[in-house]
C-alpha cells in the first residue's frame, strides 16, 4: 500500500506521529473517556481485525470511546481513532459499527488528516486557530501542545474532508470489511439510519461526513463491484447489544433506538 499522497510530501510520518502524541493529549483533556474494561475490549477488538486486515502500517493505531451522546466519531493524526458512546449506541448491528471505524481508519492510511494539517499551513488556518506550527515546518513537532493543538477548533478542522476524501476513506472501509470477515452493506444501512434521523439539530457525524444520497449509491456500486464473498457478518452472537447495554446503564444515555 501506497501511504504517500500529493499534498502530505512535506509531512513526514514521523511528523505525524509526533503531532498525533499532541493531538491525544489535547482530546484527553478536553473529552470524558468512558473507560470501561468490557466496551474498551470489545471496540479494540473491532479494531484489531481491521488492522490484520490493513497488513503492515507505519502508525500504531488506538481506539477509544468517548463519553458523549453525540453520534460522532473522529480520527487525529497518526491512528488515534475516537467513537462517542451515542455512535455505538445507534449502530443496528456490528457490520455499522466497523464500518464507521473503518471509514476513520481509511482517512489515517490515506493521508488525509495529514493533508489537511498542510493546507491549512499553506493557507494560514492554524494561526488563525491559535496554532503554532512551526515546530513542524523546522523538521519535528517540538511545540508544546498547549501551542500547536487548539482543542477543538483544530480538530474540527483536520477532519473537514473534501468529497474526494470522504469516497477515499469509504472505498477503504469497502475494501477493507470484507478482508476482515464484515458485511460492508453496514456502511450503507449506517448512513441511512443517521439520514432518517427525525432529530432537530443534524447528527455529528453527518455534518462532518456528508452523508449524501449520492454519497450512498457510491458506496452500494463499490460493494458491488467487488468481490463477493460469502460468510460474512452483520452480527456478532449479541455481543453489541451486550456493549449497549453496559453503556446505557454506566452513562444512563438515552435508550438504544432499535428501529
């Protein structure tokens, strides 16, 4: 695999690696990680097969789950993927769940948040934001991190991804559920149920993840321009519903919706 892209040349995977250690400090301070043994084992178990699937890469990836209700999950710099417990709580069966998962890890293997921290170095964004970025630019990330991560802001920005990113980072989960044993129509039958949410204020994910009808019949001729493969899972024995249930009773968040 490819990991080099136009437009990350001047972002080394070492840079990378050294703004992600800062960025994970700044989310520690700023989120309530849930913290929980069984939900952690299981999210990073969800994440262990996606990375065998991956084969050999030059970050190494962490999975998380944030306490929040929102249905939002995120990825910074360097592997360090994000899932707020409201997301695991919607998701209808566990080919959803990997299948968000997998789109985040497809915007780290292609570059894509990397991309974005170097246009917006280009363009000035990051001071704007507050950021100093020049311990990048001089060869390491050496500010501190209260200096180059400005809490959210910049993390709301890294993960601002052009349309051509978003079919990227989906074509990747695609590729990538199969290989690891998941139906990739969870990916699809995931958006659908954010879109049909009869919310006031649009979900998270989707303000940041455009989740258009076009978007979706991308993804549904991607499934089915690949190869078909039989045996492979939407569900996993009970095990979410087991994950949900532990969330809902240590965060006493609004009731799974099992439409």
């Amino acid at each position: 695999m490819v990991l080099c892209c136009a437009g990350c040349s001047t972002l080394s995977v070492e840079q990378e690696q050294d703004l992600g250690r800062q960025a994970e400090e700044q989310v520690l301070e700023t989120a309530t990680l849930l913290r929980d043994p069984v939900v952690d084992r299981y999210v990073e178990r969800l994440g262990g097969e996606l990375l065998e699937a991956m084969g050999p890469q030059p970050f190494d990836y962490t999975f998380d789950v944030i306490r929040d209700e929102e249905l939002n999950a995120f990825a910074v710099p360097a592997g360090h993927i994000y899932i707020h417990t409201g997301l695991i709580l919607k998701a209808r069966n566990v080919s959803e769940l990997i299948g968000v998962m997998g789109h985040e890890v497809g915007h780290v293997a292609r570059r894509h948040i990397a991309q974005n921290y170097n246009r917006s170095r280009t363009a000035g964004v990051l001071r704007s934001l507050g950021v100093v970025a020049a311990g990048v630019a001089l060869g390491g990330v050496a500010a501190d991190a209260t200096d180059l991560v400005s809490g959210v802001g910049l993390m709301a920005y890294l993960n601002q991804f052009t349309r051509e990113a978003e079919r990227e980072a989906d074509a990747y989960a695609v590729e990538m559920l199969p290989r690891a044993g998941y139906d990739a129509e969870g990916i699809v039958t995931f958006f659908e149920t954010l879109l049909n949410e009869k919310k006031a204020n649009v979900p998270t994910f989707l303000s940041s993840h455009p989740a258009t009808d076009e978007r979706i019949r991308n993804t549904r001729a991607l499934i089915a321009a690949g190869p078909q493969r039989a045996g492979l899972r939407r569900d996993d024995g009970g095990q979410l519903e087991i994950v949900q249930h532990r969330i809902l009773v240590l965060t006493g968040e609004g009731k799974a919706d099992r439409r």
